[in-house]
C-alpha cells in the first residue's frame, strides 16, 4: 500500500474504539456512536467508514444515524455484535432500535450481528403488541445491506421506508417460529428494492411488501419457519394503497404457515398489481397460494363494498413442492374482485397423503396451464 492511499484509508476510518466505546456488552456505548456517527457524516475524504471491530458486543441504546452526510457514500462497517437492551432497561418513547434516516449512498456491511433482545417482549403478547423495530431505514437511496445477521427483534427485523434503489444481499435473520410479529423486512413506499440470497426464520412474514412499494425483486430466498412472503396487507382503515410490479424469484418457502400470500381489507381502497411468483418452492407449507381480500385478522371493518383493494395481473409460473394444509390454492376475492391471475405449470403435492387437496375461489378471473391440483375456475390457456 503506498502512502496516498494509506492516507486516504487513515482519514476516512473512524473505529468506534477509538471513541470509547467499551464494547463489553455491558457499558452503555451509545455516546461513543453517536460522536463516531457525527464525524463520519461530516468527513469528505474517501468512503467514510464506521468500524465496529468483530468480537465484541456493544450494548446501544436506541438511537438515530441522521444524514444527509457530507460524502455521497457512508459505510458501516458492522463486525462486531450490536445488542439492544433488555426491555426492562428499554427507555420509553422510543418505538424503534436503530434508525437510519436521510442518509444517501449507505452501505451496512461486515458479517456482524444485531441482537434485538427480544424474548422478553415476546412474553404474554399474542400479536400487534407496542414492540420496538429493530432496524429502520427512512429516506435512505442507494442503500446496500448486505452479509449482516439480525437477531430475536422485539418486532419486525428491518422496515425499508420511503427509500430508492435498495439491495440487500446475504442477511441472515433469525428468531424463533413462536415469537410475536418478528417479520423478516418490511417494505413501504420504496422503488426499485432488490433482496437476494437470504434466509429468514421468524415468528411472522419473511418479507412483508406495503402500500407504496413498487418495483421490488426478491430472488433467492430461504424463508421459514414464519407466515411467508406477503404482499400487504393492504388498506387497513379505508386507506388508500397501492402496490405494483413485484417479482418474486428462485426462492423457497420451508414449513411456514403461508407460502406467497396477498392479503388486503376490505375497507380499504387502491390496488395490487403487476406480482409475479415464479420457480418458487414450497417445502410443507400450510397455505401455499393464497390471495386474501378478507384480511381482518383484529379490529373491526367499515363495510363498504365500493370499495376495495383490486387485485390483477398476478402471476405463478413454474411453482412447485408440498402442502402441508388441505388449502393448496385460496383465491378469496372480494366485491373487488381479482382479475388475471394466471397459474402456469404449478405443481403443489400433498405433504401427507391422505390429505385432500382443496382449492377455493370466489371472485376471481384468469387463466391456468398445467396445474395440480386442478383449479376449475380458471379457465386452460
Ligand atoms: C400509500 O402510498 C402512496 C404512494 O406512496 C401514498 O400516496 C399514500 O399516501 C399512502 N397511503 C397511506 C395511507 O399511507
Ligand atoms: C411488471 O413488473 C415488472 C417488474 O417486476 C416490470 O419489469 C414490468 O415492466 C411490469 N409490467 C408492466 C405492464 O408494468
Ligand atoms: C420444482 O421446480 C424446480 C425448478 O423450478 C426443480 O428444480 C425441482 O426439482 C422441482 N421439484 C419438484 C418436487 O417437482
């Protein structure tokens, strides 16, 4: 290395160490990353980096990285271990963990962990407790998550918000099957989102895609256990929301409760449309496809049937594996109707023989070629 760019890496390197973090997992190193975070967001030179050594856990309160920052890239550089604290040390007023917010040009990387202490929270709540997020992006383009573990969030894992242009590669997040809305990502009002090569095993949705999303690629995922990939849901509360051109590929669902679901209210309006699910395999998944209109899992629904959240152009090609449940195929469509859904060469076996296979429409319209078990109210193309 010659001496220029030593310079260059020396002056954009910012090791939290060096700001007295203790990382013991014990000391509070909350200030020391809120001091490191100031000057990495201020330099100019290079790829500011935050460095968070390996073998150590710092133990950080929650807390916000606030840009924009003055270099157009941002790294942090994640070895170490990021632990929340214990619920009974949470301070209140603080629904999220660790917040990413206006910064362009970030990258999160290092093959490091955050712990979100969550077994805790997850005592006596059933679902749709007050829990903090773990991780939580706003307003963050050009971001890069990529090769980090996520662990045991008192609620969702990581919500992408308001953000374009997005990859997250190689994350691992985990957390067990009975924890309480532990979802894998949350999507809202972002463009052009791409995951790839990941794993997640959650109590809740593997990738959950909201109102305000469009443009969103999955491809290469390993997703359970945990309630599977939705879209939505959508229109809680007479909302208006919409949802478009997503592809989902090259990804396999094991022993989750859902497979590939999109679920809506039905007091809501607004759309679902443009999704496509191909060579997608599920390994005894209860509910395989699944289209929901009736989603109201709690509170109650405003009754309007002119309203709605249309759902069209949806897509399974080349989908394939075992059902664990007897609903193989549920379309079940509202006054809203669901129009071009399109099943092509699907093959989905019973997990346990003796099972009948059920298929269930209501509302729907679209096409099928090569599909097992034989749905009747689509007509062959
Ligand atoms: C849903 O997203 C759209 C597009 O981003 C936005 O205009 C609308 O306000 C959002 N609706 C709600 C209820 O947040
Ligand atoms: C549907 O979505 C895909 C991205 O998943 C996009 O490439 C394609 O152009 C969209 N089609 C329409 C008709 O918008
Ligand atoms: C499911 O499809 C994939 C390709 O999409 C293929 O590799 C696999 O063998 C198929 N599995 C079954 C059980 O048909």
């Amino acid at each position: 290395m010659n001496f220029v760019s030593w310079a260059v890496l020396a002056s954009s390197s910012f090791n939290i160490l060096d700001y007295g973090a203790a990382g013991n997992g014990e000391t509070d190193d909350t200030e020391a990353f809120v001091k490191a975070w100031k000057d990495v967001c201020e330099a100019t030179d290079g790829i500011p980096t935050l460095q968070v050594p390996v073998a150590k856990i710092y133990l950080l309160n929650p807390i916000t990285f606030q840009g924009p920052c003055k270099s157009e890239q941002v790294n942090f550089e994640l070895k170490g271990t990021l632990m929340a604290p214990s619920k009974d040390a949470w301070p209140s007023d603080n629904d999220k963990w660790i917040q990413f917010v206006d910064i362009d040009g970030l990258t999160i990387n290092g093959g490091g962990k955050m712990n979100g202490q969550g077994s805790l929270w997850w005592k006596g709540c059933e679902e749709h407790c007050d829990h903090p997020t773990a991780l939580f992006f706003h307003n963050c383009n050009g971001l890069h998550l990529q090769n980090t573990k996520h662990i045991d969030s008192a609620k969702n894992h990581i919500s992408i918000n308001f953000c374009d242009d997005v990859i997250v590669s190689d994350i691992h997040v985990n957390a067990p099957e009975d924890s309480p809305n532990t979802d894998g990502i949350d999507i809202s009002r972002s463009t052009n989102v791409m995951i790839q090569n990941s794993f997640m095993l959650t109590g809740d949705d593997c990738i959950a895609i909201n109102n305000g999303s469009s443009y969103i690629t999955i491809k290469g995922v390993t997703c359970g256990p945990g309630h599977g990939i939705s879209v939505g849901s959508l229109g809680e509360d007479g909302q208006f929301n919409s949802v478009e051109n997503i592809y989902v590929s090259d990804s396999l669902l094991k022993g989750t409760q859902n497979g590939v679901r999109i679920k809506t209210w039905e007091s809501g309006y607004g759309y679902a449309r443009n999704i496509t699910f191909e060579k997608i395999t599920f390994e005894d998944v209860k509910n395989p496809i699944i289209i929901d209109q009736y989603y109201t899992s709690f509170a109650s629904t405003r009754e309007n049937k002119e309203t709605g959240i249309k759902v069209s152009d949806v897509t399974y090609r080349e989908v394939n594996g075992t059902s664990a449940g007897e609903n193989v195929i549920t379309f079940k469509c509202s006054e809203a109707s669901c129009t071009n859904i399109i099943l092509d060469h699907v093959d989905i076996q019973m997990s346990h023989p003796d099972d009948e296979p059920k298929v269930f429409c209501q509302n729907v319209i679209g096409k099928s070629k090569s599909v097992i078990p034989i749905v009747p109210c689509l007509s062959e193309f």
